[in-house]
C-alpha cells in the first residue's frame, strides 16, 4: 500500500496538481511523525502504516498550510472524520484539497476530492460496533464514582496539567486563531498553571468540544503529563449523540447541535 | 479619566424609607473616578433632571450613574436629558435601587449597603463605557395582516384609512372570522353579520387593500420597517377574474353531504362551496381533500356547469411574496369541542352542542334558519340547560383561566331561546357571573328578571342520556350544595376559549412569544398590550387572549395605531445595543473563524457568514456579520462564541466583567 501511497503523492506533485503532500514519515526511535513533503525527491521518506497515528487533519485549518492552496492530505480513519467534520463547520474549502486514504482491498489508495467523495467514503467506513478500549474502562470506572469523588479524581488529575496547551495544538477542532484563554480583556482564565485555572481551561474546553469532538483521541496522544483527556470528551461526544439521538453520519456531518433547534430534538427540556 | 457624577433619587419614599440614600451618595463620592454625587428627592422631576444636566456642564462630567428606578421606567428619560446636557446618552448608565433593593428588602444597614454596591458596580461599568450612535433603519410603509376577523378587518381598515398599503391574509375562503358565525350580539343583541358585513365589503372595496383569503403565511424574515413576508396563496381551483360568483356550480355538485365549518358541523356543504351567502369574496373554492375529482380522478362536473368557464381544475399553490414594514397578528381563537369533556358524554351526545354551535342554530342565516331546534331530532327543546366554565377555571383540564365572554354569551344564549320558546325553561349552572362591562351586568340581570332564565351556581358533574333525555346532574350550591338533576333536551357547554390550532407554529414561524396556553405575549401586560418582544409586530384580539368583539376592536384599532405611527417616519433609531463581531487591522481582520455556531443561535436570523477581503480584493477570511437592522441584542451568540469575537455594544464582556470584579474586590 505504501507503494501506491507514494505513487499516488508523486503523480500529484509532479503534476503540479498540489503544492504539498501532508503525510508521515520515520521519526525518532521507531516511532513514525508527521511531514510535509515539497518536492517529488522527498516522497522517499514517507512511510505509512499502522503506527501512523496522527491525526493530520489539524495542518489543515493553519494560516500558513491554507496559504499553498491545493495540497494532499494522507489520512487514517480519524483524520478522515475530523475533515469531515471541518466541512461542516465552514473550515475546508471545496475542491481544494486531496484526501489519500487505504482502500479495503489490500494495497489499494483512493483518492478523493470533492466534499461529497469525502462524506460519502465516511459514511460507509464507520464501523457499526466499537471494540471497548481503555477509555471505556476508564470511563465506567468514572460513572461508578459519586458526583465528589469524580470531582475530586478529576480536580487531582488537572493538578498535574501544566497548561501547556500540546492537547490543543494537537486538535483538528482547536482552530480558533485566538482561545478563549488568550482572550485578556477581559482574563477570563487565570493563565497560570493552577488548580483553579487547570480546571476551568479544561471544562471549557471540553465544553467547546461538545458536539463537535470526534473522539480521535490526539489530545490524550499529545498529553506530556498523561491527563486521559479523550475520557472527558467521549462521554461529552456519547451524551450529544444520545440526547439529540443522532446517528454517527448525522454527528459528523451536522453543524452546531447545542445552537440550532429541531421540532423533533430528543431534549425535552428546551420547550 | 473617569469625571463620573452619581446621582441618588428617593423616588419620594419609595426608595429612601429603606435606604439610607444621603449616606449612598456620600459613600458614592469616595468611589474612584466619581466627581460628584448628590441625592434628590424626584430624580426624574424636570428640578431633579436639570441638576443632572447642571451638574454634568459644570463639572464636565464624562460619565452618569443615575440610581433609581428600574431602567425600563426611566433609562430613556435620563439618557435624554445627558444628551441635551451634550453627554453621550449611551454614557448614562441606571442602578436599580427601587425594584432590586428597596421594594424587596426591609430597612437595615445590609440594604443600604446593597444600594452602595450596586451604584458601585455601575460606576465601575461607566467607567468602561464607550459613546454610541443610534441606528437608522429605512422603513417600508405596508402593513401585513394576518387573519380577517373583526381584529384583522379593523386594523386593517384603520392603516389603509391612514393612507398606507395593507396586505390582508385569511386562512379561509372568506375573511369574516368567529363574529360572522354570531347570531346577535351582546348586550345590545343587534345582528352580528349586519353590523360586520359592511365592513367586510369595506376590505374588499379599499383601494389600499389588497386582500388574499384562502392563504396562510409561509415565511416571514427580516425586521422591523423591512420584513419580507411570503403568502402560500392555496389553489381555489377557480379563475378568480372570471368567476362571477353565481353559484350554479354548488348547486350541480355531487358531493353535498360534506359538515359546514361554517355552521359548526351542524350543517352540510358541497366540495365546491361557498362558505356563507355573506362570504367576501363571494367566489366558491374546491375542497381538494373532500373533491369527488381530486379524490378518485373522476367528476368535473362543475367546469362543465361552469357557465363561465372560470373552474381551473389544474391549479396550483401560488408563493406570493411582499415587502412589509410592520405585522399584525389577528389570527383569533378556538373553542374546545364537546368531545374534550368525558364527564359530559365525551361528545357523543349530539344533542350537548358548544356555544359556537348554538350561535348557528340561533341564527337566521344557520342550518334551521334561526328556530332553535335540537340535532339529533329536530325538536323544539323545551328544557335547555347551559353550563358555564366548561373547561374554562379548571386547572386538573390544564385551562386555569377565564374565558372571560362566555358568561356574557350564555346570558345572551338564554335569552334568545326564551325570545324564541316562550314557553321554555332555561337554566344556567355557574360558577361566577363575570358582567364587567358597559352594560353587561344589567344584560345578565334582564335575562335572570325578564326572561326568567334560572341560574343555580354550582358545577355539573356529570350529563348523560336517557330516554331521550339529557339527564344533567349538578350541584346547588347557594342551597347548601344540594343535589340537583334536570331532564333537559338539550345542553349548551360555553367550552373554553382557546389559541388557534396553528398559533403555535405561526408564532414560531413570526418569531414572537407565546405563553403555555399558546395565546400570543404582549410586550408588557400593562403598558404594551399590543405590541409584541419582536419589535415591528403587534398584536389584535383574542390571538392573545380571549377577548369580546368591543375589546378586540379597540386592540386592532390600537395595534393599527402602532403601524401607524411606525409608518410616519420614513427611517426610524434603534437602540444600538446589538451584537458586533470584531474586526481589526490586517493582518489579523477579525479573531472571528467563522464557524457558523452564532448563525444558527441567533434567533432572529440577524447573523450571517461574510467574506473578509484585504486591499487586492482576495479572500481572506470568512467571518460572521450582525445585520445591524435585525439583532435585538439578546446576546445569545456571545454566550455562544468560542473565541469570544462577538460583543453587545454597552454590554461588552469588559464592562460585565468590571461589574462583576467591582462586586466581588469590595471588602
């Protein structure tokens, strides 16, 4: 598949279809890092396989990355729900980008690019049953907890945050050009790293994630102190997903649940 | 540098027999930034309003902290008088200290001490205060009407009397409304059509009418001075131009056994039909869900009987759309069917009918042209029982009002029958008599004296039927509650008024209030009783509660008041207080990312996506922009906005937040 991967980012750069490639090449140790690759000599460094964890849809809503136009995007499942949702909040622009993502068959690229290529190919990968993993164990763990107890776990894991923001560098959906926490007329965050702070920085933003996370998990990835912050939106994302029963395709394609009201909201509340 | 003058007012004992206002201004003229401050028994009086403009040409003040009422009474007047004084009028900022301290707390120190900290807290947010500008808006000078009943034809009459376009909507083929059903009228039991149908000819006539019946609204956006409404018009199936209304096609239609709205059910119709000879326009519609031909493709026989040709059998809806400055809402009201009382036989007895219906059996115009005869056999009843409050007054049916006519209607009701039976008996059970009226309460008496109508207070409890009897079991409560059962021939329920079945999805459609029971809210039960929070519409009748036809005329001719009004100026201010997306200097533009999160919070469809370009003409971003004409300053969308790129002028996050710290840093 790397072949064809290589292939594929080769035909487009030679052509001039796209100024650059976003892909991953060998990092450090026997770890893989993202890469941005220019010139068709560089395709030689890219690599791509399962530890390619990345999620690279985060280049593509920076200033600088948006400034070359057209360009390539190699992307794993969570890279591609991520676009997807970046659609539907008015961050990509049409047709000027290249998603290069592994076909079913063995060995196999597809290229997409148009929005509707890139949904459609969405909507039929979501896979119908998620295998439990370590956040879900975590996350049972938490419900069991009274309301104090998860207060108080969650109070003594921000303790260790040293606010250094890696968790929203790391996230696609973290795009604002100006936080909410750089925002100083007026300081709505205590700015340093304290308990106080910690918290209210990560209540917003797991508040800022609602509806929108698509649970890709690069911000615990990024996490140097090793907060489980995908547990905090997961259950953020599961609790949307539920109250305003929405389908996988439906969460991801649809903009602004918590702003916009249907008849048919489950959320008996709001009338 | 802040040159703040704070200026207390007693409003006379209201506020300084709690609170200690000499020492308020005394501990206000410590705060810093405050240049002067004074207490005055009548801040609003033209002495105390002069000592603010005194004060702020002799000090040179740049800021005014006026404590007193609440800002909804007397904001606009203070602010005028820093504007002729030459401050900023947006610079004069209101502390409650009336309706959020004196009025709900006893006199004390903790009292007095709350007033200072509130006047401390508007100092602070003066001190953040920017000037502001008006905002001018164009205003279309055309009316849109929404319902023909009496409301909607009295508003409507009155803005095109003034001189301004009207557009009339009615849901029905013909405009009219409940007052048309109504036999005679109460408490001078003249005839309902004969006074209503001259103005209904008036509509169709008035050169500044323009009236479309058989339509409802489709969409309404916009704002104040600038809506643009669109009217689905239904397919009437008739060329409108050609038809001369002589009703030939009625007469060959096959289908006549179709219940009359018109006459409550009581009487029959055809599917071609003109609702009432009355009707205006009186042009007939094609009922396409009850139609032999549109039903099973087959018939027409009216385009052949059709001697001019006019049936137009291919039809469509028509989308109409106008461009209006102000909205009136006459939509009406309803009345609860029988079947909404189990206790009275849950509608199955045909011969227990609603007011509404009696209205029709006592008309001239009606099914049994006014002779008072009962459904089910066509008998003269000679035992009539009325039963007021049914439904209405009673919180285990959810109705805990009043329907506030039907006391008057079931006197009326009474009385026609007993002008019509003489030798009938007539009995009323009720709760209250409610006449409150010119000449209500002598009506009721003359029924209860002359007419010798009974009326036993107390509630019915059950009705049932048997042998051919209404047995109709109640309670006398003025005879220590004893028990009381009459065989009648038939039963009146004076049913609950309530909202139009569509007022709901009207009102959400509009973007107005409305309350649980669905009748439309006012802008201030007392002092806007027809306006409604959305600037721009205004309400007539008993859209907003159950309302007589002498109430609902003097509303709709207040209502078309307020149009007009709104239509002498051909642009009109508005507050700026609104929502403003930042922008700043290249090459940051805006910190707005243009998520689109405020565009579906907005309630009033203000906030849209624009593109941002630099000098060249490139697009550089896409960020979300206020339409300065449509925002109502909710703020809403700053409670929304991630980045915090969206401010209500005079109420920006700065000025809240220096509110909230000056509370919170005193010690």
């Amino acid at each position: 598949m790397i072949k064809a991967m290589k292939n594929k980012s080769l035909e487009l750069l030679t052509s001039q279809e796209v100024r650059v490639v976003i892909g991953y090449e060998k990092g450090t140790k026997c770890s893989t890092r993202p890469s941005f690759f220019f010139l068709p000599e560089d395709i030689e460094r890219m690599v791509f396989d399962e530890e390619c964890k990345n999620n690279l849809a985060v280049y593509l809503t920076k200033e600088n990355i948006k400034n070359y136009g057209r360009l390539a995007i190699i992307a794993n499942d969570k890279t591609l729900q991520s676009i997807v949702k970046l659609i539907s909040e008015n961050q990509i622009r049409e047709d000027n980008l290249f998603v290069l993502t592994p076909g079913s068959e063995d060995g196999q690229v597809i290229v997409l690019n148009s929005i509707e290529e890139i949904k459609s190919f969405v909507n039929k990968s979501i896979p119908s049953q998620k295998e439990p993993d370590s956040v879900d164990e975590l996350v049972a763990r938490i419900r069991k907890m009274s309301r104090e107890e998860r207060w108080k776990y969650w109070q003594d894991e921000f303790a260790r945050c040293i606010r250094c923001y890696a968790c929203r560098a790391a996230c696609p959906l973290c795009y604002c050009t100006r936080c909410t926490v750089e925002s100083s007329q007026p300081q709505w965050v205590p700015v340093a790293s304290h308990v106080l702070g910690n918290m209210e920085w990560h209540i917003i933003r797991a508040m800022h994630m609602s509806g929108r996370c698509t649970d890709c998990g690069a911000c615990a990835e990024a996490c140097p102190v090793n907060i489980n912050l995908q547990a905090l939106t997961r259950v953020v994302r599961e609790s949307i997903q539920d109250e305003f029963n929405l389908t996988t395709e439906e969460y991801l394609e649809g903009n602004n649940v918590l702003s916009s009201f249907k008849p048919n909201d489950n959320e008996t509340f709001i009338r | 540098m802040s040159r703040i003058g704070v200026f207390i007012c007693h409003c006379g004992e209201n506020i300084s027999a709690t609170v200690d206002c000499e020492r308020v201004a005394r501990e206000a003229s410590l705060m810093e930034g405050v240049l002067y401050s004074i207490d005055y028994k009548y801040m609003c009086s033209d002495p105390g309003q002069n000592l603010i403009k005194e004060a702020i040409k002799e000090h040179n003040l740049n800021g005014v902290v006026v404590a007193a009422c609440s800002p909804r009474m007397h904001e606009p007047t203070f602010r005028n008088a820093c504007a002729e004084a030459g401050l900023n009028p947006y610079m004069c900022e209101i502390a409650n200290l009336r309706e959020h301290v004196s009025w709900v707390h006893e006199k004390g120190d903790a009292t007095t001490q709350k007033a200072i900290d509130l006047v401390r807290m508007l100092v602070e947010k003066v001190k953040n205060n920017k000037p502001l500008l008006p905002i001018t808006v164009p205003v279309t000078r055309r009316a849109l009407v929404l319902g023909g009943g009496i409301g909607g034809i009295q508003a409507s009459l009155d803005i095109a009397n003034a001189g301004h376009q009207v557009i009339l909507v009615e849901r029905d083929p013909s405009i009219g409304g409940h007052m048309s059903q109504l036999s005679e009228t109460f408490p001078t039991l003249d005839c309902s059509q004969c006074i209503l149908t001259p103005r209904m000819v008036e509509v169709a006539r008035h050169p500044n009418i323009t009236l479309i019946t058989y339509a409802e609204l489709e969409s309404l956006e916009g704002f104040i001075g600038n809506f643009k409404a669109k009217i689905r018009k239904k397919a009437k199936s008739i060329d409108e131009k050609l038809c001369t209304g002589c009703g030939l096609c009625t007469t060959k239609c096959p289908n006549k056994k179709i219940p009359s709205e018109f006459n409550e059910g009581l009487g029959t119709r055809t599917a071609i039909y003109i609702p009432f000879p009355q009707a205006v326009p009186n042009k007939p519609v094609i009922d396409k869900t009850q139609c032999t031909y549109y039903t099973k493709g087959k018939c027409r026989l009216c385009e052949k009987t059709c001697p001019a040709q006019a049936i137009r059998l291919d039809q469509e809806d028509e989308i109409l759309e106008f461009d209006v400055g102000a909205v009136v809402l006459a939509t009406g009201f309803n009345v609860k069917g029988t079947d909404f009382f189990p206790e009275y036989g849950y509608g199955n007895y045909q011969d227990v009918i609603t007011g509404l219906q009696f209205e029709r059996l006592a008309s001239a115009s009606g099914p049994t042209l006014g002779e008072i005869r009962r459904p089910s056999d066509g008998k003269i009843p000679e035992k009539i029982v009325f039963v007021a409050c049914a439904g209405s007054r009673d919180p285990a049916k959810g109705i805990e009002y009043c329907s506030k006519i039907c006391c008057m209607y079931i006197a009326k009701h009474a009385m026609l029958y007993k002008h019509k039976v003489h030798q009938g008996n007539a009995y009323v059970f009720y709760m209250d008599i409610r006449a409150g009226g010119k000449m209500y309460e002598e009506f009721v008496r003359r029924a209860i004296e002359e007419d010798d109508v009974k009326y036993i207070r107390g509630r019915v409890s059950r009705i049932y039927e048997r042998n051919g009897k209404l047995i109709v079991k109640g309670a006398d409560t003025l005879m220590g509650g004893k028990p009381i059962e009459i065989d009648a021939d038939m039963v009146v329920l004076a049913t609950a008024g309530v909202a139009s079945p569509k007022a709901e999805e009207l009102a959400q459609k509009v973007h107005v209030s409305y309350d649980q029971h669905n009748f439309y809210a006012e802008a201030h039960p007392k002092l806007k009783p027809v306006e409604t929070n959305t600037a721009g519409i205004f309400l007539a009748g008993s859209c907003q509660a159950p309302k007589d036809i002498p109430e609902t005329v003097a509303m709709a001719s207040g209502a078309a008041s307020k149009v007009i009004g709104l239509f002498s100026n051909s642009e009109l201010k508005r507050d700026p207080s609104i929502a403003v997306v930042n922008r700043m200097p290249p090459p940051t533009y805006t910190t707005c990312v243009g998520c689109g999160l405020c565009v579906t919070a907005c309630p009033y469809q203000a906030i849209q996506l624009e593109d941002i370009k630099d000098r060249k003409g490139n697009v550089v971003k896409r960020a979300a922009y206020v339409n300065p004409g449509l925002c109502q300053g909710c703020g809403t969308c700053v409670a929304f906005c991630r980045s915090k790129s969206i401010d209500i002028e005079g109420y920006t996050s700065q000025q809240i937040v220096a509110e909230i710290s000056a509370l919170l840093n005193d010690e």
